[in-house]
C-alpha cells in the first residue's frame, strides 16, 4: 500500500530523532511492501526563521491532505521572547485545531527492562504502570475566552477561560471508553467538579456516556487528588479521561513516573482516520545536535500511527517489539542509562532497532 505523511522536524532534536524514525518506516516499507511517502513541512522556530511564521499554510495544507503527520518537537529558548501568537508553540496549537484533533493519546508503561529509572520505590512500580492519558486537545482554557482588562481596585488584569460544551465532552469520552474496551475496562474521570462549574458539565457528560459502555467501569477523581495518587498508587490507573489543561499537566508527571519521558510516544486524533503522532517530550535544546537524544518516544510514535491512521497492526507492534528486544539486550541512550548498561547515541539507537526489526522479521519468515 501507498501512503503519505507529512514530516515536521522541528527544532532542538527534532531533527535528530524524526530521522531515526523515518529510516525506521522505510525499514518496515521494505519489509511489508509499502510505500510511504514522505512530505518535509515547516512548523516551529524553524518557520519563524525560514516563512516569518510558525505555522505557514502550506504546512495546514500538506498535512491535512495527508494519512497522517509525524512531528519532531518544537520551541527552543531563542524564540522566548516573542509574543503569544507567533512563539513556535503557536504551530502545536493551531494544527491541533485546524485538523481537528480533539482527541490526545499518551499512554505510559513503565518497561520492565527500565524498572531501574522510575523515581519512585520499588515498592510502589512492583505492580507495574499501564495507563493511558485521553485528554481533551481543542477546547478548555487553552481555546477560551482571553484577554486583559482593568481591575477595579487591583490595576491590569488578566483572563483565561475554561469552557466546554456537551458535545466537546461527549466525544472525548467516547475516545477514553472506546480506549478502554481495548485495555483493562477502566475509565478514571480526572475534573475539579468540586469547584468548577466547566468540571460539573463535564462530569454529567461522562456519565451519561458511560451508560453505552455498561461493560466499562467508571471512576471519578478531583484532579489535585489524582497528582498524588499517581505517585501513591499508579497501578491503580488505566484510562485517565480528562481536560485539555488537567491533561496536559497530568501527562508530564504520569510520563515521569515512568523514569523515561524520553520514551513515550503521543497520537492526536479526530473524526477522520488523519492524526498527529509526536514525541511527549520536547526540543531538549541543551543536547541538540550531540547525537545524544532518545530517538524512542518518536520511532514508538511512528508504530502508533502505523495502527491508528494507517491500520497496520502487524507492522506497529513489529516496531514495538524491536524497541522492547533492543532495552531488554541493556542498550540506553543518556536519559534512560543505568549501572551495568551500555551507552548509545541517538543514530546508534535507530541502527539498533532497525537490526531487530530485521532479525524479528527473518524469524517470522523463516
Ligand atoms: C504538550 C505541550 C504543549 C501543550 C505546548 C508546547 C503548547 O506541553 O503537548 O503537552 O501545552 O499542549
Ligand atoms: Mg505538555
């Protein structure tokens, strides 16, 4: 089969890591007769430089024209200073809505051969972390109402707002249910119903979703809560069902606890088969170029995207069986090293997982 996909480097490693990844998908084109082809866009720091903007049309148009989009990372520090609407950031964000991806996946597993990196005690990860964040991508504060005013007394003043509708809630909660017949059947509703009206709407909404998945249990926890129980009991968890902001602070700390963000990888989707696949971490630009980043988090995106936009299944989970077979051999690049274990880079990294992929698909042959 044929494909195309739209290529965002980005800046920081970005590059760095795309690349492995990209070498990595025309492994598996070879292998599994594909042909995917690749469509480079600017987005980020780099379309400031390069088009004046961080997210120029043509990106919007090459990427919705796409099956799917493959991001690198975007921001660095010398964009710091520009203004809201034009920081790289911009590009995340307006992608996310011009595409319509409402819908962020970012499951966190804590593997086995990387028990060593989690921060927290043996005791705690002995039962294992497996959960996935569904999280609100296109609504919420980070779309509301902003802006400044004057305060009566208190002098300038700033506003964001939180706001969501019935059906924004009723499709991200189907997502997280849908998600959760193919796991262990538990949705966790993370909101702050106990004081926010947005939260009491969205919690009504679930509800009543959760009435056509009888066979699907359905929790609910205040979201300052759940930050402590993801360190007190992360096993406890498997869909975490949340808003665009809770979501986006959860994801971090849930990412953490793994011991490994530079290992996770993230899908945005919406009504159409077309996502965005990406990396949870960002551009690390105090290692950039050293050859030194986790290609991981991008390369186990990619196998994300062969299953979800591109539906194939065989090859997604050949990807992710390489990336478990080459940690199990002890190689680590720097953000995931331990005592004992052997050192690699970023491109050496990629060989690596290319090498198994080979040899899994020589066994399954022969
Ligand atoms: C993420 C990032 C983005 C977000 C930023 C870079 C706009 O933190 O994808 O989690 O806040 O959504
Ligand atoms: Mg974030």
């Amino acid at each position: 089969m044929e494909f195309n996909i739209a290529t965002i480097a980005g800046d920081g490693i970005g590059p760095e890591v795309v690349e492995e990844t990209l070498l990595t998908l025309e492994e598996i084109g070879n292998a599994y007769n594909h042909k995917f082809n690749f469509h480079k866009v600017l987005a980020g720091g780099v379309a400031i430089d390069e088009k004046g903007e961080p997210l120029p049309k043509e990106t919007i148009e090459v990427c919705s024209k796409s099956d799917a989009v493959l991001l690198g990372a975007v921001g660095g520090p010398q964009w710091d200073h520009l203004a809201g609407d034009q920081r790289p950031e911009r590009a995340l964000l307006g992608l996310r809505q011009a595409l319509g991806l409402y819908a962020n996946i970012r499951p966190a597993i804590l593997y086995t051969a990387l028990k060593e990196s989690s921060p927290l005690r043996s005791d705690i990860v002995d039962e294992g972390i497996d959960l996935c964040v569904v999280r609100e991508l296109t609504g919420g504060i980070y779309f509301g109402d902003r802006g400044r005013r004057v305060h009566e007394t208190m002098g300038e003043e700033a506003y964001d707002t939180e706001a969501y509708s019935v059906g924004e809630v009723q499709r991200i909660a189907k997502t997280a249910f849908e998600i959760a017949r193919t796991r262990n059947k538990k949705v966790m509703n993370i909101d702050k119903a106990n004081v926010l009206e947005s939260s009491r709407l969205w919690r009504s909404v679930v509800m009543e979703i959760a009435k056509d998945y009888p066979d699907v249990t359905l929790d609910h926890m205040y979201v300052d809560n759940a930050a402590m129980q993801l360190v007190k009991n992360p096993g406890q968890f498997d869909v975490v069902l949340t808003t665009n902001m809770f979501g986006d602070i959860l994801s971090d700390e849930a990412s953490m606890i793994t011991g490994s963000i530079g290992m996770l990888p993230s899908a945005s989707l919406g009504e159409t088969g077309l996502g965005m696949y990406e990396p949870i971490h960002g551009s690390a630009p105090d290692i950039t170029g050293e050859n030194k980043a986790n290609p991981l988090a991008t390369i186990l995106s990619a196998a994300m995207m062969l299953r979800l936009s591109l539906n194939l299944e065989k090859e997604a989970e050949a990807v992710e069986k390489a990336v478990t077979n080459v940690l199990e051999k002890g190689y680590r690049t720097a953000d995931i090293m331990s005592v004992g274990m052997e050192l690699v880079g970023t491109k050496q990294m990629g060989d690596l997982v290319r090498k198994e992929l080979c040899q899994l698909l020589k066994t399954s042959n022969a």
